[in-house]
C-alpha cells in the first residue's frame, strides 16, 4: 500500500511542478517554496481520513477488542503510516526529471526499509554493517509500535509440531516434575500439569516474547510513534532542500542536460 500510494501522488506533484516552472515561476505569481509546501498540506486531510478508513477496517478483524490507549495508538500509527507515505513521495520526486524515474528509485527505497525493519531478519541475526539500516528505518518503529499494540500479552497456542514431549520418570505428574523449571520465570506454557506421561510444553507463553526478538517492546510504543514525527519532518525538509538544489541551482542544470541527451538517444 505505501508504494501504491506514493505512486499516485508523484506523477500529481510532476504537473504542478511542471506548470509552475513554465508559467508561474516566470511571471513571479508565487515563490516554489509555496509550490512546495501546498503540495504537501493538500494531501493531509486525504492522508486522516485514509488512515480512519484503514484502521476501522483492519484493526477489529485482526486485533479484537483491546484497551481504548492501545486502539487510540494504532490509528495513530495508521494516520502517521499515510503522512509518511506522502511525505516520502514527495521527497522522491522533487529532485527528479520525471515520476517515472522517482518510482524506480521508490521500489529500491521501501524495499530496503521493509527488509530490514526487523521483521524478516531480527536486528542480532544482521550483519554488522547493515545495522544501521534497522536503525534508521521508519518502518522498525511503525511496524514495533504498530505490533505491540496490537499483540502484547496474547498468548501463544503451539501447533502440535511445535510442542515439546517428553516422559516424566514413573509415578509424578508434569506440575511436579516441572515446578522447579517453571518457578525459574520460564518462558514457556505446559499444556498437561496433572498428566503422568508424554508431557506437552509450548517453549512460548506470549507474543511479547516473539516480539523482543525483534526489538519490539511494549513499553517503547509511544517512543516509536514520537519518532515518526522526525521523519516526516526530515521528509519535508528534504523536499525544499532538494527542489532547491535540483530545480534551482547549477545540479537542476544538469538533470536538464541529462534528460535531453537520453531523449536524443531514444530518438
């Protein structure tokens, strides 16, 4: 969805950049730093009410019913997903000649985020190098947050293959034989206390604990969403400074150049 809609709205801000810098930006009606900035505002109001939208339709079949804070926060997360996304789009494509190019470097973008948000290779297992993109990454902390709140303290139910089994020594049940593990805080469940053989224990209790292994803590949700703010203020940072450099100064110069040898190529 974040690639989709970032899609749709780049090839939006290309005809009104273009129009500006045909007509309005020779005839002085209006600076491009106001070009810039009522791109990005006009987009919000869609951005709140696409974020409402999603989570009323996302957030009761998936999570249920939980606390009005941990509800409260999601939708947060949900209308932060959509500001970042359109932000971001914006930030892509200020620089470039065209919104086909800006969707190519887009892919490249939100697929780095994505694979190293902590999800599909949790922080310890990264090399050291790559590290850092964890770090910075919007989606380590909108997918955590997002996460925590939706999932803290449900229990884990284990398949069957998933199961640990194993045999008491004859004449004690699974409570006795396990207390003494168990009193050590361990992680796991044990299905069967009062049965005397083929002992079933789930190694997981609650999803909290899947969840640290990938950095993701309860405790740090509100932290997580705070952090949003930063990148979407770095995003429209990024769009003033980039159009400045790009459109603006000698470097728009030479995307001009360079656009006008590959039309004659392709010609």
């Amino acid at each position: 969805m974040f690639s989709s809609l970032v899609q749709q709205i780049m090839p939006k801000f290309v005809v009104q950049r273009t129009l500006y810098e045909v007509r309005e930006r020779h005839s002085n009606m209006y600076s491009w730093s106001v070009l810039i900035l009522a791109n990005i505002l006009v987009e919000i109001p869609y951005h709140v009410v696409l974020g409402v939208m999603a989570f009323a339709i996302f957030y009761y079949t998936v999570f249920g019913i939980r606390s009005s804070e941990d509800q409260g926060l999601v939708l947060l997360f949900f209308v932060y997903f959509y500001i970042l996304a359109g932000t971001f789009a914006h930030m892509v494509v200020a620089p470039l000649p065209d919104a086909t190019t800006a969707g190519r470097v887009v892919t490249i973008l939100f697929s780095m985020m994505i694979l190293f948000a902590g999800v599909f290779q949790t922080p310890i297992a990264l090399p050291g190098f790559w590290i850092f993109m964890y770090r910075v990454s919007p989606m380590t902390y909108l997918v955590g947050g997002d996460a925590v709140s939706g999932l803290s303290g449900d229990p884990i139910v284990c398949s069957h293959a998933e199961l640990a089994v194993f045999q008491p020594p004859t004449g004690e049940t699974c409570g006795a034989y396990m207390q003494p593990y168990l009193e050590q805080a361990a992680p796991g469940t044990l299905l069967n206390p009062d049965a005397t053989a083929s002992f079933s224990y789930c190694p997981l209790g609650y999803a909290d604990q899947v969840l640290a292994r990938s950095g993701m803590y309860y405790d740090e949700r509100w932290r997580d969403w705070g952090l949003g703010f930063i990148y979407i203020a770095f995003n429209i940072a990024a769009v003033f400074a980039f159009y400045y450099l790009f459109r603006l100064r000698i470097w728009g110069l030479w995307i001009e150049k360079f656009v006008k040898t590959r039309r004659q190529r392709t010609v």
